[in-house]
C-alpha cells in the first residue's frame, strides 16, 4: 500500500527528481521501446462492473481479453444476459446496447440504493454463469472544496491546487475511491491508471479512522502537471468500495504503472467474480462493486 | 649423587613434556612505515618447510622445537626480512617490515604469499586490496569497493541501480557484510550506484563464497569482511580526492607513536553544492546529498592488550517537499588480548542503528512523517589457541540482540495527530563456533569444525496465526497472542558442520573440497524488481523460519610459471530450505499482516567458475567466467515449478587487466558480460474502466529473459613525476564507463503509449545508457 502511496502522489515528482538526477549523474538513463515476441494465451471474459446508486445510467461492460500487442480496444462479449439482485429478490436487467455495453436505467425500476445489502451480480455468457456479491457501503458527502494558488516547484507547474473536504466514518473500516476532474475530464487525460485510492482517511487504516481525509489524499485531486487557472470546475466523486474491490484497484494500479528502477514483477490480478458451479477452470477477469457516491466541485476563482 | 639429583628434576622434567621440547615464537607482523599491521603476512622457518600467517590483527604464533633458525617474514610488496633466531624458550617478536620501492617487474596485485592459492586450505575466496581497487575504471571515476567484487567470479547483480549483489544463486541478503566486524545492512548509496566504503580507509576485503569456516555465521552465501586501516602510527599523513560525485578527505597519523594512532575518513557527494546557485527559489529548497565518515582510534595498552574504538556514519539524504533519508550508524570497540604464546582473543562490542526514513514537508496542519529501523547490540569473542605447527584451533561466539521497528509514522490531517506503526519486533541471534585447522603430512590441510546457531523471537510482541488456504493467496489471520518482553515466542537451533580439505597434487597445483551448512535467521522483504533502501528486513518468527542452506564445492587449483599465473576452476551445488517468495500482488508495506502474504519454498544454484590471473609484471589482470543457475520452487508460485531466480545469470564473463606503462602511466581496463536476467512477461490484454492490464495466462514467474549485459570501461592514471621531497602527491584518473554507448537493459516493463493509450509497449528501461567520461584528482600527503 505504501508503494502505491509512492506511485500515486509522487510517483510524478519523485520519479522526475531521481530521472533528473540520474540524467544530470550518467547524463544518460533512459527508456526505449523495443520489439519483443510474445507468448498468445485464450481469450477470457472479462467483466468490468462498477454500479454506483446514483440515479443516471448504471454501465457494466463486458469484453474479451486479447493477444497483449492487440493495440485495439479488445473485442465486445455481446450475447449475455446481465443483471444484479437487490433487496427483496428485485431483479436489474442491464440490457445489451450490442458493443459490449449492458445498461440500466434508474428512473424504470429506481437506484439500486439500499446501504448496507449484499448485491448480487448474475452473468450468464456462453453457457456459464459468473456471480458476485458486493455489499453497497456508505460514502461520506464532502463537505468543501478549497484551492491555493502554487508558484512553480520541482515537478509542479504554477497554478491552483484544490483539496476536497471530507471526513471518515468513524467506527467502521472503509474503503474509498476518489475520482477527480477538470471542467468535467478526468484530471489525467494522458494516463487514468493512477487511481486514488483510501482505507479510511489514509492509506492504511486503523489509525486514520474518523478522520478528515490526509493531505496527500486531499490534494491528490489536482494534477501537478496541468494546475487549475481561473474559471476552470474542478470535481471531485467519492465512491465506497468494499475490501476486496480496493484491493483490485490497488493491484490494478500497480499493474498498470509498473516499471522503472522500482518496477514490481508483473501478476494477474484476481477477480471477486467466480464462476457459480465452482469450476475454477473457467476463470473471469474483472471485478464488481457497488459504491455509494457523493460529489462537489468548485470554480477557480482568482485570489 | 650430586649428579643424581641433578639428573631426576631434569627427568622429571623431560616427562612431563614431550619427547623434545617445543617452544613458540610469537608476536605482531607491521608495516615499517605506517605501523599498520599486516594481515596474512607469513612467518616460515623455510629451511624445515614449517610456517604460519599472521591473524587479521597482524598477530603471529609459531611453534618449533627447540633449536636455532632462521625465521622469515614476508608479505607481498614488501621486503622480506629473515631473523636467526636461538629457540631455547617462548619468545615475543614483533617485526616490522618496510615497503618495496616500486619496480616495474614486481607489482603487485594483491596482498597474499606467492602460493596461498594452492597452499591455503581456504577455497571460494577472493582477496582484494586498496590498490587494485582503485585501479579498476569505475562509474564516474569513483573507485568502488563493491563494484570491485563484481568482477570476480560468482559474483552479479541484478543491474546498476541496485543494492547488493548476488553470490552463487544466493539473494542480496544472503551476504554478511561486515565492516571491522560489524555488520552492515545497506551497503551502498544512492540506490546501489556507490557502496559505502570509503577505498582510502579500506586495507584489505576478502570475500568467502564457499567453504565458510565455523567462525563465521548469520548469512547463507557469502561473508564480505572488509577491513579497515588502523591509522598510521609513525606520522601524520593525509590522502583525499575529487571526483565526480564524491570529494573525499582521509586523516590518520600517531596520538602516541608507535602505540597509538587514528583515522578519519571521510566523503561527500556536492553535486548539491555545485547545483545550489544554479536552482530558482522554489527548487533551493530540495537537498540531495550523501555522505560516509569512518573515525578510528587504537592504543596499545601494553604488549598483550590493545583496544580499537571505531564508529561509522553514512546517509542519504534527498527530497524536494518530500524527503528520503536513510543511513547505516556503527559504533564497535573491540579488545585484543594475548593471554599467552599461543592463545590470543579478540573480544568485539557493537551497536549498530540502520534506519530510513521519509516524509512529506508539510506546515503543521498537514504532516506526515515515516521512519523505519533496525537497532542491534553484540558481544562477540574469538580465540585463537596455536596448539602447534599442525594444529590451529579457534573458538569463540557471539550474541546479537535486535530491535526491528518495522514502520512508525505520524501524520497530521487538519491539525490533527495520530500515529500508525506497525509493532516493533525483538529478537536474539546467538552462536557458537569450534574449528581446528590442521595439517596432516606434508599434503593435506584440513578446516573442520561446527556452529552451533540459535535465535528466539522475543516479546513485547505478538504470536500470529495464519488460516491455511489453496497457495498463493493471502492468507488471513486466525489468531494474535500476545507475548510479554524478553518472552520466547518462537525459538529456532540449528548445528552447521563445515569442512574443508586441501590435497596438494604437486608443488604447483591441488585440489580442493568443502561442505558448508548456513543458517540465516534475519530475511529481507522486497517486493521490487530490485531492492530499494525502503526493503523492510525482518527476523524469523513462529511463521517465517530460518533459512538454511548447504553448500559442497569441488576445485582444482594451478600456479604457473613460479606463481605468476594464479588459475582454478571450482564447482559448487547449493540447496536452500525456506526461501521466502510472496504472492502475486503482495501488499510489502505498512502491512500488520505481512506473513499471511509470503511464501516459502525451496532453492537450488550449482555452477562452475573459472579463474586465472596474472599476478606480476607491467601488464596484470585476471578473467573470470561463471556458468550457472539459481531456481525457487514455492507452492502456490509458477504453478508449484522450479522458475529461475530474478538474479538468476547464466554466463558471467569478467576480463580486467592493468598495464604500467611507465611510472607516469598506467592504464586499466574491463570488459563484463552477463547473460540477460528473468523477467516476468505477460500473455494477454484487458480494459477495466479503460485502463489496459496485462494477464498472464500460465500464472507465470520469470518467464522470459530480457536481452544480455555487456560493457567496457577505460581508464588512464597520470601521476606526475614530482621531486621526492614534495609532500604532497597526486594523480589524475580519466576514465569511461560503457565505452561503446550500450543501452544495458535493467528491466523491460510494458505500459500504454502516451499519445495513443490503445497501444502497448514493451519498454526497455535502462539506467545507464550512454557512455560516461570522468575526471578525478587523487592526493596523498
């Protein structure tokens, strides 16, 4: 978790600093991209299902996986049939757009907003069904946002900065995901794989329980690289996640930035999704989560 | 009757000894010229083919029968210096000898008698003193104790950049480092770029790969014991340089000459300094420096009792509004007492503090601070008892008590304080040795002998119990007891059997054979492709059991030329138990529950290693090759298959050569070549929330092999032809690193193109990717 602290909010500072010193040692560290044979494995299913109770659109995406060097988006898994069970056995049916998209609509048959309930993922495909449960936790609203504006530093440009404000559940283990954005785009448009990511209000719990989330965390939604200028949204979401989506979000971070002089080996990251008659053969990639979420955002204004 | 009573006290006498009597010559072996004393310089009475070495405190017994002889001390670079002496009882003999003026046939390369190669019974040993390597070109001109070792064979590392090094398929913690018998747990700077030691301090560095005598314990594959100078006991005098990262100041000279002196050196990385008027406001505020500093004091009490006091210092320190800090803190005093002729003890006390460090500079609302340290205290006493010519006996122990603290952070949200920390781990390390070397005929040598290990994980702490479950997934936490302090929680004995023998074919060659038990109860915890100084070491608990490994090597060894060319060839095959390997995506830090995320499983290396060096003449060096492999079989990893260590290098190829061109100059050499390390590599693709993951479809480890390591460096030394009476001299080294430009892969790694994140890449990281040209000014005074 702490590598993952490393990786997130400084993974861009201090990895420019140690480059540029390297650079400025040997004059010569450097990355080059090069031509490499790989083995091909089968392709599997791939689930992608995050379900907030929010009242727009819920989404789950179902896909193939695909030779590595596809360089593609990879290919829709269209001819199954998607749906969750809520509180008194009421079934959501997403249904098929055809590309791969299943999509519920909340204003039919309402949110799926029952805090606390073990939600039911049912996914039928190809014959088989894949099941998961995920218990929809609590999220906090956030209180405020602030901003400051920042000369230049090493690895930050000038510009605001902002802070969400928000504070834990005290009494109980949470997990969160903090989902930022710049006039409506996620604040990284280059690279989304750098989640943020909290248990509690810090990056490991116990201790931070009850807390106002810390500064790291706080001021992890401005990219240092692209500041605000005035007039810009800055937005903030805050979803719930129960233990085991954190920890495939965590993995799936560290996977997807993985390299460098602190590279950690490359491994699969394991699904909370299971096939229902235990074959353990037919594996599925993916995960599911159902999240409360709460948002605020703020416009730039100069100081 | 006068003559019988003359006669019986004589015959009572003669009974009690033996048939003839023996008598023992002993003293210390120094230098005429700092008072430095000589390790491993040799005392022979040659007419009689009987001789010994001096101790690595310089110190010398010999025991012959009662006669005259003419004994002769020698020690390569210097004069040998022979005495006659009348043997009638025990006598103490220091000898000092003087310094070889340098003649350009003999140069010497190391600090060794002609022979030891065929005629120690040590094997899986490399020795190399200060001046070889300074001699080697090195990576921005700094001379390098530990890139030195590199080139000998055995001995890799995963890539520039990273800690430690590897020896005979054993991981970078499997190496006891010790720095005048203390140990250390960081040895390098700067993430592995420079080791710690300081190559004006260092007077001699042996490393034992194999064969490891029963005085030595606590690591599974090598023991790197670097010793310091002591301190010049005749006059003051100074050595020092800059370079291009370190300017370096060494001090040494007489508190009481002849018997009592002390040494200061000391080092410290300026690109900082140079950098400081050159970075804007904003960035003025970022530090990154290092630096090292060994202070030594000796006195000679009187001639059976001196005393050495000594601390080391060195940090890392870097940041810029976040801040890294770590460094390894010593503090040793040791005591030599000679209690007789024959029996001499070294008694050894250290504290020793490794810690690192880091945190976010924040403003008093908003803090957050990090530390991590390991604090160990020992007592360690060695004896030597000289029996006789043929018998050497050694025994001795020692005791470390350890203080883990995993992890302590406070942060301050809002104005708010708390504090997380991982609890602190305690720990005994207990051992104790006996070894006799002997001689057997005039051919066989023998070192055999056993330690006993033991360690105890004590309290204040807690006992966990982790559920079983299928391999490789986490394991979660049935139960935590808790213990009080200096409770046992867990305690672990091992007994390891050493030998070694030594059958000398002829007068130039012999063969060699040994076995080795190690245990190693300390583990170090890394997650990373290569270590990072935020490692986390760990002690053995309930969970994690000791690891143990046994050892059997096989060599043929081969003087040629009146020793002038030193060769062997060695074989080694090693079995390692409990080797610690974690699942796939383990959580490494600020982790309660770390042991429900490791694994153990089983190793094995075996390989062979060729060896020849030229030992004298203008033209000096040696090549080295090894073949070899190092596995892992874990349960739950690779689908419970033997897969290839990170570490795991199939051909290592060294080639160093020195050539004195004249006394003003002298140019030096090196090529390495090393097959390619394992890495993982997926076999598919994914999208989740947009983001491409890879997955590999075998759950694989170490699948594939990134592309082969090559280099070659260069260096020239001039050394300007002063007058003789100028005090200080100096000289310039010019040397390339990676003469030809080769991009060396450290790791491949893939990620999303920037521009376009539907395409992936295989990326090659390398961290030294150009050639790099250097200049540095060495003075002595």
């Amino acid at each position: 978790m702490f590598l993952l602290f490393l990786t997130i909010s400084l993974s861009k500072t201090m990895k420019k600093f140690i480059y540029i010193f390297f650079l400025a040692l040997t004059f010569s560290a450097c990355e080059d991209v090069i031509d490499v044979d790989l083995d091909q494995g089968e392709s599997q299913l791939v689930i992608d299902a995050f379900v907030t109770n929010d009242s727009t659109v819920q989404t789950i995406r179902l896909t193939k996986s695909a030779d590595y060097f596809l360089n593609a988006p990879t290919p829709a898994a269209t001819n199954a049939q998607v749906s969750i069970v809520g509180p008194n056995s009421l079934i959501y049916n997403f249904v098929s757009d055809q590309t791969g998209n299943y999509l519920y609509d909340p204003n039919t048959t309402g949110a799926l907003d029952s805090i606390g309930y073990p939600y039911k993922l049912e996914v039928l495909y190809d014959g088989r069904t894949y099941t998961s449960i995920s218990i929809l936790n609590p999220v906090p609203t956030i209180d405020s946002i602030s901003q400051s504006f920042e000369e230049e530093e090493l690895g930050s440009e000038e510009g605001y900065y902002t802070q969400f404000w928000a504070r834990d559940f005290p009494g109980r283990e949470d997990f969160y995901w903090i989902k930022a954005f710049k006039n409506g785009k996620p604040i990284d448009t280059v690279d989304n794989s750098n989640l943020i990511l909290s248990q509690d209000a810090a990056f490991s719990g116990n201790a931070a329980d009850g807390f106002a989330f810390i500064l790291p965390i706080r001021a992890a939604i401005t990219n240092e690289e692209e500041p605000f200028e005035v007039g810009d949204e800055s937005s903030v979401e805050l979803l719930s996640l129960n233990a085991e989506v954190f920890e495939f979000l965590e993995q799936l971070t560290i996977q997807a930035n993985n390299g460098g002089l602190f590279s950690t080996p490359p491994a699969n990251i394991r699904s909370n999704i299971k096939d229902a008659s235990g074959n353990s053969q037919d594996e599925v990639l993916g995960v599911f989560s159902m999240s409360a979420i709460s948002r605020a955002s703020e416009t730039i204004t100069a100081e | 009757m006068k003559k019988i009573q003359l006669l019986l006290p004589f015959l009572f006498i003669s009974f009690l000894l033996q048939a003839q009597e023996k008598y023992t010559i002993s003293g210390y072996v120094k230098s005429a010229s700092t008072g430095e004393e000589l390790i491993g310089a040799t005392v022979a009475a040659r007419a009689i083919s009987v001789g010994t070495s001096a101790n690595v405190y310089g110190f010398y017994s010999l025991t012959l029968e009662k006669g005259t002889y003419e004994i002769t001390y020698s020690f390569i670079g210097y004069e040998e210096i022979t005495k006659n002496i009348v043997l009638d009882d025990n006598k103490q003999l220091n000898v000092e000898l003087a310094e070889q003026v340098n003649e350009l046939e003999v140069v010497e390369i190391d600090g060794e008698r002609d022979e030891a190669n065929i005629k120690s019974v040590e094997m899986s040993v490399n020795k190399i003193d200060s001046k070889t390597i300074k001699k080697i070109p090195a990576l921005l001109g700094e001379a390098d104790v530990v890139k030195s070792i590199l080139l000998l064979p055995g001995v890799s590392t995963v890539g520039e950049g990273s800690t430690g090094f590897n020896v005979r398929g054993g991981g970078i913690d499997q190496n006891l480092v010790l720095l005048d018998e203390a140990p250390v747990y960081n040895s390098s700077h700067l993430f592995g770029f420079f080791s710690v030691f300081n190559p004006d301090a260092v007077k001699n560095v042996k490393l034992i790969k194999g064969g490891i005598a029963p005085e030595y314990g606590g690591r599974l594959s090598s023991i790197l014991d670097i010793r310091m100078k002591e301190g010049n006991k005749k006059e003051f005098t100074g050595s020092g340089g800059v370079g291009a990262i370190f300017s370096r100041l060494s001090l040494e000279g007489p508190i009481k000459k002849d018997k009592a002196s002390f040494l200061i050196a000391g080092r410290r990385s300026y690109a900082d300094i140079l950098a400081r008027p050159f970075l804007n406001d904003n960035l003025s505020g970022s530090r990154f420096y290092f630096y090292d500093l060994t202070a030594k004091v000796n006195y000679e009490i009187d001639p059976k009792n001196r005393l050495f006091l000594s601390g080391y210092f060195g940090r890392d320190v870097f940041g810029s509004g976040f801040l890294f800090n770590w460094g390894n803190a010593t503090g040793t005093a040791r005591w030599n007492h000679i209690f007789n002729d024959k029996l001499f003890m070294n008694l050894t006390a250290f504290y020793s503090d490794y810690d690192y460090a880091f945190g976010v500079e924040g403003d008093g609302e908003d803090d957050f601070d990090w530390s991590s340290s390991i604090v160990s205290y020992s007592v360690k006493p060695d004896f030597s008892y000289y029996i006789n010519n043929n018998n050497t006996l050694k025994f001795g122990g020692q005791s470390i008590y350890y203080n883990f603290k995993p992890a302590v952070a406070e942060f301050i949200s809002d104005g708010q304080t708390n504090s997380l920390s991982l609890p602190e781990k305690f720990g005994i390390e207990n051992g104790l040795y006996i070894q006799n070397e002997r001689q057997i005929g005039s051919r066989i040598s023998l070192l055999y002998g056993i330690r006993w290990s033991h360690f105890a994980f004590l309290g204040e702490g807690a006992k966990q119990v982790y559920r079983d479950t299928i391999p490789g997934i986490r394991k979660d936490l049935e139960s935590s007891t808790e213990f009080d302090q200096n409770e046992v929680i867990a305690d672990y004995n091992n007994f390891e059997p050493r030998l070694s023998i030594k059958y000398d074919v002829d007068e130039f060659s012999s063969v060699k054979a040994s076995f080795n038990r190690m245990s190693q109860y300390l583990h170090l915890i890394s997650n990373t492709v290569a270590s990072t100084p935020v490692d986390l070491w760990l002690p053995t608990t309930n969970n994690l059991e000791p690891q143990i490994a046994d050892q059997v090597a096989v060599g043929y060894f081969r003087n040629f030329s009146k020793n002038k060319y030193e060769a062997s060839v060695e074989l080694f095959a090693k079995d390692f138990q409990n080797q610690i390997d974690y699942i796939d995506n383990a959580d490494i830090f600020f982790n309660e529950q770390l042991e429900g995320d490791l694994l153990s499983g089983d190793g094995r290396a075996f390989g062979i290693e060729l060896f020849v060096k030229k030992r004298t003449g203008p033209l000096t060096g040696w090549v080295s090759y090894t073949l070899s492999r190092s596995e892992r079989q874990v349960e739950g990893i690779n689908r419970g298959d033997w897969y290839p260590t990170r570490f795991d290098r199939t051909h290592n190829l060294s080639v160093v050569g020195s050539y004195e061109y004249n006394p003003k100059w002298s140019f030096s050499a090196n090529f390495v070549y090393s097959s390619g390390t394992p890495a993982t590599f997926p076999t598919n693709r994914y999208e989740i929330q947009g983001v491409i993951l890879p997955h590999n479809i075998d759950q694989a480890r170490n699948n594939y092999r990134i592309p082969a390591y090559h280099r070659l460096d260069i260096s020239a030394t001039l050394t300007p032809q002063n007058r003789e009476d100028k005090k200080i001299k100096g000289e310039w080294v010019f040397s390339v690193y990676n003469v030809y430009n080769r991009r060396n892969p450290f790791s491949i790694f893939f990620d999303q193109n920037e521009n376009n994140p539907q395409v992936t890449e295989a990326i090659r990281f390398a961290v030294v990717g150009s050639f790099v040209p250097a200049v540095s000014y060495n003075f002595t005074f």
